[in-house]
C-alpha cells in the first residue's frame, strides 16, 4: 500500500476510503431525509383531519383562537367558584352563628 507523499498527495487507498465514508454518510443522510419527509406528510395529514388544515399559519391562527377559547373558560370557571364561596360565606354568616360549638353537638 503506497503512502502519502510529504507534500499531502494522498494515495490512491485513502482516496478510496474517504469516498467510502462519505458515499456511507451520503446514505445516511438520505435515509434521514426520506424519514423526515413521511414524518412531515403523516403529520399534514393528521393536521389536516383534526383541524381541516395543514397550513402553518392557519393552524398557528387556531392556536391562538384555542388559547383565548380556554382562558375565557377558565376565568368563568374562576368566577363561578367565587361566587359559590361567597354565596357559602353568607349563608354560614347568616346561619352560622345559631348553633353552639360550630353546628357539632
């Protein structure tokens, strides 16, 4: 096997085991590609079917509606909860006091 020379001229053999490598990374790199690309078209498709669209800024459009849908749900929830607390407090202001020993007897 010849060697390289001093002038970094490489030898045929690492030549060939330098294509090598890189003919290996080049499939790789496919596999990974073609992964990636069926990845993306099953996730379009579900995309598509659960909210009628696959377009990026569409979706991004329902996020935001989505969001603002749940905190309007959650500030309700809130403010039913308060008022149920309150509507308690005044009944045991109201009714609270008659009992000896906090109703326990």
């Amino acid at each position: 096997m010849a060697t390289a020379d001093n002038d970094g001229a490489q030898t045929i053999e690492e030549l060939q085991a330098r294509y090598q490598k890189l003919q290996q990374e080049k499939i790789r790199a496919e596999a990974n590609r073609e992964n990636a690309e069926k990845q993306l078209s099953e996730l379009k498709e579900e995309a598509r079917e659960t909210y009628g669209t696959d377009d990026i800024e569409e979706l991004r459009k329902k996020l935001k509606e989505m969001r603002a849908e749940n905190e309007k749900k959650r500030a309700d929830y809130q403010a039913h909860l308060e008022k149920i607390e309150s509507d308690l407090s005044e009944v045991e202001a109201k009714f609270g006091g008659d009992e000896p020993d906090g109703g326990e007897g």
